[in-house]
C-alpha cells in the first residue's frame, strides 16, 4: 500500500511486551522509506526510535530500569518521565519541527499502562507528571498491538529471562493489558488498537490503511 504522509508526523507503537510493536514499527518505518517519506530523525534518517533510550542520557537511565535492580514504582515514574523529558528536548521537537516523520516505540502510554494502571499509582498522577516532562507533546498517531500474555510469553526464543519487567511474569502483563485497555478509551481518535495474532504483514497492511485513512481525513 502507499503512504503519503505530511512532514512532523508522530507515530507510536505500544503494548505489552513481546506484543511485536517493535516489529511493526520497523516495518511502518520500511514503508515510509519506500514512499520517499523524510523519516526518523536529524542526524539518523530512516531511524526508529524507543522509549527509554535516545538519547545518551536516555540509555544510561534505560540501563538502570531494565538491567534487575529493583526500583520503586514512584521512582520507576520519575526516571522514565526524565529519559522522556530528555528525548522531547534533544530530538522529538527538533525532527518534527525540521519535517522529519517520528516512528517512536513506546511513549506516554507505557507509563500510564505500566506504572499507572499495573503498578497501582493512577492513570491521572503519571499523566500529569508525563504531560510537564513533555511540554504536552503526544503522538498524532498510536498503534497499540493487542496481545495475550500468554500468547506474547510463547513467543521468547532463546532470552527466556528478559528484562527486569518482562521477568514479572504473565499476571503483571494482564495487568499492563488493562491498562492499555483504559489508554485506548481514553483517546480513541488517536490510539488504535490492532490484533497482533496474526502473520506480520497482515498487520502492518492494516497500520499502512490506519495511517492513510487518518491522512485523508486531516486532508478534508
């Protein structure tokens, strides 16, 4: 399918983990390139970008997310919020205001799905943290791959550990599954929930009709 899409658009991909966002946003990405869209960001075009990470600050903060120290979910919040504050400043702003199209994995979301609705803080405190670390920067566009978790957990090959939250097992990812449940409600215009059980490419020919169909009404 062909894309055409104007410059600064921002594109995110959530769910759970192993859910196969990160799949679907490279291959949005691959069919942005393929269309001649001005993807990714200054200094890395045709890049895909994840959340935490980015930036060289963002990386150091992801390490200590992920690597299995326990931290606590109110710290959890703050410290995604920072590596988030980072990346808006140093590239999101910068790539959309120079027309670059911005496929990011992950963003605002995972925190009210994780730390707001799994980890039991409220979906409303973190999204106000979230919406003063970002300047009230969101996405035009979020793809959410909808997921089992007990579909996602069959899917590990070869990192039957993972990282520190995807070792809390199936029940904390029903809980996450939730809580994108209550991000999608919450903004239906912009977030679309896609059914991830099926071959790759079904998927993201349904992503590639989303973006053109949202295209074609901001067209109007």
């Amino acid at each position: 399918m062909t894309i055409s899409v104007p410059p600064g658009l921002f594109i995110t991909f959530e769910g759970i983990d192993r859910c196969g966002k990160s799949t679907q946003a490279a291959l949005l990405r691959d069919a942005l390139v393929a269309a001649d869209v001005k993807v990714g960001y200054i200094g890395a075009p045709a890049a895909v970008l994840r959340e935490p990470g980015g930036t060289p600050a963002g990386e150091r903060i992801r390490d200590l997310l992920l690597d299995g120290t326990r931290v606590d979910p109110w710290t959890e919040v703050l410290l995604y919020a920072a590596a988030r504050a980072q990346l808006v400043e140093q590239v999101l702003r910068p790539a959309l205001v120079a027309g670059y199209t911005v496929v990011l994995d992950r963003y605002v979301d995972s925190s009210l799905a994780y730390q707001g609705h799994a980890r039991g803080i409220g979906i409303e405190p973190v999204a106000e943290i979230n919406e003063w670390a970002t300047g009230g920067l969101l996405p035009d566009l979020t793809f959410i791959i909808d997921l089992t978790p007990e579909q996602a957990a069959a899917r590990v090959l070869g990192d039957p550990q993972g990282d520190r939250i995807e070792q809390e097992g199936i029940a904390f990812q029903r809980l996450v599954a939730e809580g994108y449940v209550h991000v999608a409600d919450l903004s239906p215009t912009r977030v679309h929930v896609v059914a991830g059980d099926r071959p790759p490419e079904q998927i993201a020919g349904d992503i590639a009709a989303l973006v053109t169909a949202r295209l074609e009404v901001s067209h109007v």
